[in-house]
C-alpha cells in the first residue's frame, strides 16, 4: 500500500497536529504493508524538526503568497509523482485540500480526511469569511468527494454531520506513549521546592480559555499553587495574557515558561502536580492524553471531547467560563495529594487501554485495508447515515 500523509505542516507550527500526524505516520510506517510519504507545507521551524519524522521520505515545499492560504505551486505535481493508492488528509481549509482534491479527480483514487475539530461549531466561526470563500472555490467538493472521513470522537462525527457531509465516518483517537520511568528533570522554569503547580501547555490563543482561567486565578488565589502557562504565542495572544496577570496583580503566581518540547515538555509534565485545559473548542487534544499518561489530575471542559475521563475520575469537570473554572480550581485545591493522585492514576489507566499509539494505529490501517479493498467495514467506522444517526 502507497500511502500519502497531507498536512499543512510538517513542523512545530502546527501545534498539536505536529504531534498527532507526526507520531500516526511514524507507527504505521513501522508496518511492513505500508509505503509511506508525508507531504506538507515550509515554515520557519521545517528545517529544525525534519529529522523528528525518521526515516520517512519527507516532503516540505515553499508557499507562494499569503501564508494563510497555503498554496505550494510544487504540491501537486508531487503528489503525482508520487504514484500514491490513496492519501490521507489531516486538516483543511488550506491548499493541500485543493491539490488533494485535483489528484484524486485526476488518479480516480480514493482519500480520507482528517478534519482534527476544524468542522467543529466554535472553529467555523474563527475567520467565517476565509471559510466561506473556500469553501465554495474547493473544500466542500473536497469533502463530499472523499472515500471516509475520520472523526477523532463522537462529538467530532456530529460536528460532521452538522455540516452536511454523508460520507462514512471512522471514529478513531489520537494517542499517546506512555512516559518511561526515568530521574527527575530541572525545568525551564523555576517554582519553590515545595510549591505545587498547575500546568496548562499548548498555543497561546483565544480559543484556549486563557482569558478565563486567569480571571478564576484570581477569585479563588491559593499560595501553595503555581499557575505555568507554557507554549508558543500566536497573534499577540500572550502579551494580553500577561497584561491581564499585571492588572489582577497575579504576576508573582503565574508563570509564562514559553514553548516547551522534547526533554523541556517531558521536565514540566514531571513537576506539574495537575494539569488544566479550559477551552472553548478542541477536536481531541494529545495534552490531555500527555498529561493522563504522567499520571496527572486534569480539569478540562466537555468541548475536550473526552468524556471518557470523567466517566472514570480522571477528570475534573469545568465549563468555558470564570464562573465554573473557579469552582474547579477550588474542588482541586481542596483535595489532599492522595486524591489528586487518585484522580491521575485513574488517567494514566485509561490512557494504557484505550490511547496508545500501536492501537491508535492498527486501527486507521484497518480502515486504508478497506477503502482499497472492500468489504465489510471495520468496527470503528460508521458507514452510512443509518449507523451514525446525527443530525444533518
């Protein structure tokens, strides 16, 4: 099987699909039936984080004109050349749709979209007009044209189907590995010996609840705890944060420790004593995840789509909203280390049997196996209107 991996980026710049796209292609290159080739779009991180990808060909090509259009006049010709049986996209509303797009009309192969929460209610009213305009030159023909479309959780399937789209659906995670046992790691950043942390790490961008999480900071402020808001800033987005910190007068409480990857990543998630993702929309987020398989306490709202980890208490229950966080952040103060402890393992245990990469893996293959071969569809996915009844 010659397998394409479509993605916007192939770098850090992608925030968590870097991760997620990244570690899917490198376990299912791993299977001797699989040929695969990764073609995404350059940025300013692609040279630094190339090798991340192993030895899988790679191929990254330079944008002409506006950066948030995408559009790689060398893609498409790549993909011809390619000789691909079908390809798998991850993300869309940017060129690679359209390239995608005119090579599958012109092969007559077949495509899986990957939409990674971008059909999702909250994201569709982020840059309304782009979405519209592009949607009607490509992305809707994109989507009504492709073999299946995978959904990262039931939630995101609805989504789907509340844009409109009838095509079968696969319903498949992101996934994790489990952290090695391994010495404590110095952090970047630094906090008392005795001070307990809470972690957010992820893109600095309204969509994440930061706004809110600062204002419920400050109504229920707790001098045991540390807040450390680590990732990478987009749009601005970290100096209205920090003005914020200034004017609560919380600044000597919260800590801005910038991005944070590979052995930095690994050293926060080990000194985090709980972690916290208040968004406002999410697909299903690889912290989360993270932050279970380090054993951490998470509060994290339902838009996190893992419903899975209140149904075991793993998971703490926020809304998107000061009010709610506060309540949360009260609730996780008052337990004693024991229970926040309690709490994580319960995480760590669910990400063990249900979010590891091999199986996360073993079944998208299952799901390429059928759309180049037929036959009865796999258990993961929802093959027609009937078997995926959500409202369209």
């Amino acid at each position: 099987m010659k397998l394409g991996i479509l993605t916007s980026s192939v770098s850090r710049n992608a925030g968590g699909l870097y991760n997620s796209v990244r570690q899917l292609a490198l376990q299912l290159h791993h299977s001797p039936k699989i040929d695969i080739q990764v073609f995404g779009l350059a940025d300013e991180y692609t040279s630094k984080d190339l090798s991340k990808w192993g030895e899988m060909p790679v191929q990254a090509f330079n944008i002409s004109g506006p950066l948030s259009l995408g559009y790689a006049p060398r893609l498409r010709q790549a993909l011809y050349d390619a000789d691909l049986d079908l390809y798998h996209a991850h993300g869309i509303w940017t060129y690679p749709s359209l390239a995608g797009l005119q090579w599958a009309k012109q092969t007559k192969k077949p495509y899986l979209i990957s939409p990674r929460g971008m059909l999702d209610a909250w994201a569709l009213q982020n840059s309304p007009w782009k979405k519209r305009l592009i949607s009607r030159l490509y992305e809707n023909a994109h989507l009504h044209a492709a073999t299946c479309l995978h959904a990262l959780c039931e939630s995101e399937a609805r989504s789907i189907r509340a844009y409109g789209l009838q095509n079968p659906i696969c319903v498949i995670p992101n996934g994790v590995f489990l952290p090695p046992e391994s010495k404590p790691v110095a952090t970047q950043w630094e906090v008392p010996d005795d001070a307990k942390v809470l972690l957010y790490l992820g893109r600095l961008h309204p969509k994440k609840g930061l706004l809110n999480l600062l204002y419920a900071w400050d109504m229920v402020l707790n001098h045991d705890w540390y807040l450390v808001i680590a990732g990478w800033d987009q749009n601005g987005h970290e100096n209205e944060l920090k003005m914020l910190c200034r004017k609560l007068g919380i600044q000597d409480r919260v800590i801005f420790a910038g991005p944070q990857f590979n052995t930095d990543k690994h050293a926060s998630y080990s000194r985090a004593n709980a972690f916290i993702l208040p968004s406002f929309s999410e697909g299903l987020p690889m912290v989360i995840l993270e932050a279970w398989s380090y054993g951490l306490p998470v509060l994290m709202t339902p838009h996190c789509n893992l419903p899975e980890g209140f149904k075991v208490g793993a998971a703490i229950q926020v809304e998107a909203n000061q009010e709610s966080i506060a309540q949360g952040l009260d609730a996780l103060f008052s337990m004693s280390d024991n229970e926040r402890q309690t709490l994580g393992l319960c995480g760590r245990k669910l990400v063990a049997e249900q979010f590891t990469w091999p199986k996360i893996a073993a079944e998208m293959h299952s799901v390429y196996e059928w759309i180049l071969g037929g036959g009865s569809p796999p258990s993961s996915v929802r093959a027609t209107i009937k078997d995926c009844p959500y409202m369209i």
